[in-house]
C-alpha cells in the first residue's frame, strides 16, 4: 500500500464535485461479483458522458503524479467507478475481481473526495495477516493497493463518503518486482539529487532499466 498525496489540486477537485453532481446514481452492487454483491451498500455514478470526463480527469492527475508512475508502472486503466457511501451504508470484505473487461487487474486505487471530518465511519479497512490498516485520507489524496487484498468499506454513520475507485493494470505482474523496481527508482533519485549524475548513479539507472527489460510486459 502507497498514499499518493495531492493527486488533485483543490481546483481540480472542484470540477470534479460538478460534474458528478450532474450524474445520476445507481445501486452500487450491480458492478460487484456475486459473492462481493451481498455486502455491497452503496451507490454507483452510472455510466455515461459524466463518467468519461471523470475518468480523463482523475487519469490525467494521475499520470502527473511521480509516485504513482513509479510504484505501479501503469500499463492502463481497466475500469473507474464513483462510489457515494451515505449515512448506514458500508461495503463489507471484499476481494475485487482479478479480470475486468478480459484483462487482467492488479492494483485498486481510491482517490478521496470528501474531508475526513465530514463523514464519521467510512474507513477503507486492508485485512492483512498482520492486522487491520485503516485508511481515511484528505480530499484529493488517494491510496494504491494490490487488487487480492481483502478490504472493506467501513458503515457510514453520519455523513456523505464520496470517493473514485479505479482498477490498474501494470506492466510489471508481479508485486514483489514492482516493490524492487520502485525501491530503486527512489534510490537513484536520492542519488542523482544529492550528488549529479554520478557513475553510482549510472550503475543504478543501467540496472533498473534492465530489471524492467526482463519483467515488464507487454
């Protein structure tokens, strides 16, 4: 799991409360799968011209955002959906899909759009082995994750949660190369910084280059 801080600016996210407030909303368990669907309980912007600028939108503020190209190494994005959570509502433990449209998924995001303080509930909860993480980000911040996580929506007790998830494919299939790849990354920009383009920095540069020749997919 990542935090991705600032992936909208406050103008940006603005728009994006305009032109969601145009769109009409349906019950959010038609998108789930057949187990997921018995404890979904929301409401899901349906699909239309709303949902395609939405989705340009939140792509685009993305695709600016250093961190996310780094740690997903982003081949497209499968699917985008924009998920209203009112008071009593919840999503219950849950897996997503591993395939959407035919095409394989690996990574879940939720992008954030309403202040932490002006909902009570509503946490997105990871089931990990090794404990619960609870997350409740800033508006405009959002969290990446691997898709076999299992994870939940937390009830709603008071409030509006109003929130874009989205489902990636990366180029690099596996989660443990993806770690490596961006631990590097981050280690060669700490080198480059500090001290130019050194042969240390070369060396490192060569070798992530490489790794992602070996690993990435087409």
């Amino acid at each position: 799991m990542i935090e991705l801080e600032n992936v909208c600016t406050a103008d940006e996210i603005d728009a994006l409360k305009k032109l969601i407030s145009r769109g009409e909303y349906a019950d959010g368990g038609k998108t789930a799968g057949r187990a997921a669907r018995q404890v979904k309980l929301n409401e899901q912007l349906q699909t239309g011209g709303v949902l395609a600028t939405v989705r340009s939108s939140v792509q685009r503020a993305l695709d600016r955002h250093p961190l996310y190209k780094a740690y997903a190494q982003p081949k497209s994005t499968i699917r985008l959906l924009v998920s209203r959570y009112a008071a009593g509502s919840a999503y219950g433990p849950h897996v997503d899909e591993p395939v959407m449209g035919g095409k394989r998924v690996d990574l879940s995001f939720t992008l954030f759009l309403s202040e932490p303080n002006s909902y009570e509930g509503g946490a997105l909860r990871l089931l990990e082995p090794s404990g619960v993480v609870e997350v409740k980000l800033p508006v405009g911040h959002a969290v990446l994750y691997s898709t076999d996580a299992v994870h939940e929506v937390a009830e709603v007790r008071s409030g509006e949660r109003l929130a874009i998830v989205g489902w990636i494919r990366s180029l690099i299939r596996q989660p443990q190369q993806r770690e490596i790849l961006f631990e590097l990354d981050v280690a060669t920009r700490s080198v480059f910084e500090a001290n130019g383009k050194t042969p240390l920095y070369d060396t490192l540069a060569k070798t992530r280059a490489n790794l992602m020749r070996m690993w990435a997919e087409d």
